[in-house]
C-alpha cells in the first residue's frame, strides 16, 4: 500500500499563512499557529498545499496501510477552520475528555478527527487550548518517537 498522498513540503507555512484570504481568515491563521506552537512546542512544516502540522507519526492501519501523518495541525480554509486532532480518535479516553471540553468550547462542527470552527470568535480559546492539550499529550502517549 502506498503513502498517504498528502505529504510534507518544503513551502514555508509563514508565507502559506500571509497569503490566505480574507484577511480575518489570515490574522486567525497567526491566532492558532501561535497557539498550536505553544502547546505542541513544535516548529510547524507544511502538508500539501493548506496544511499546517505540527510533528508527525508513522502508523499501520488494520488494512496494512502504512502511514506517516501529522500529530496535529489546521488548515485555514475558506469557509471554515478545519482543526486536526488526531488523539481523540485514536484514544476512548482522549474521546471522551474531548466530549466534555466540545460541551465548553461554543460553536463548531466535528468530523471524524477534525474540529470545524468558522471563526475564532465562536468558541472559547481557553477549552480550545485544553482540546489541543489533551489531544498533544495522547499523540505522545500512543506514539512515542
């Protein structure tokens, strides 16, 4: 089985985020890289053309498909802010502590590990930081480098 297709390039996501459109999309851009920085401690590298990661891990799923993907990462879309949070989805108890921090956080939308928040003003930044937090330290917990 192949690679995931999106992969890491070499593009810079400072410049990534100066060209994103509107201009409130960009400064919350620079809003969650700051945050993403701080509670990762990582430096981010970009994942295809709009994804921004922070660190990485290999895994096999059940298939036998081999990936190497990023522990955790948002893309600015244009209509939303796609958030991923892999450590819910990958961890019961992760989910579950991720269930009562989204009780807390304002409004949102959630697919199967991504977080869609319109824009920042709509959910706390406080449970955000918490949901990443606690997303960041299963990562490392479920795959330690």
């Amino acid at each position: 089985m192949g690679e995931a297709k999106t992969q890491i390039t070499d593009v810079d996501p400072a410049d990534f985020i100066a060209s994103v459109e509107p201009e409130r999309k960009r400064e919350e851009a620079k809003l969650l890289d700051a945050l993403f920085r701080r509670v990762t401690g990582e430096e981010p590298r970009m994942w295809g053309p709009s994804i921004i990661g922070y660190g990485s891990y290999r895994t096999t799923y059940a298939s036998g498909r081999k990936v190497h993907w990023l522990r955790t990462g948002f893309s600015p879309r244009k209509a939303k802010h796609s958030l991923y949070l892999m450590g819910g989805y990958c961890d019961e108890a992760t989910g579950q502590r991720r269930d009562e921090l989204l009780a807390r956080l304002g409004k949102y939308k959630t697919g199967k590990s991504c977080l869609y928040v319109n824009k920042l003003a709509d959910v706390d930044m406080d449970v955000l930081q918490e949901l990443l937090r606690n997303d960041w330290e299963a990562m490392a917990r479920l795959y330690p480098e």
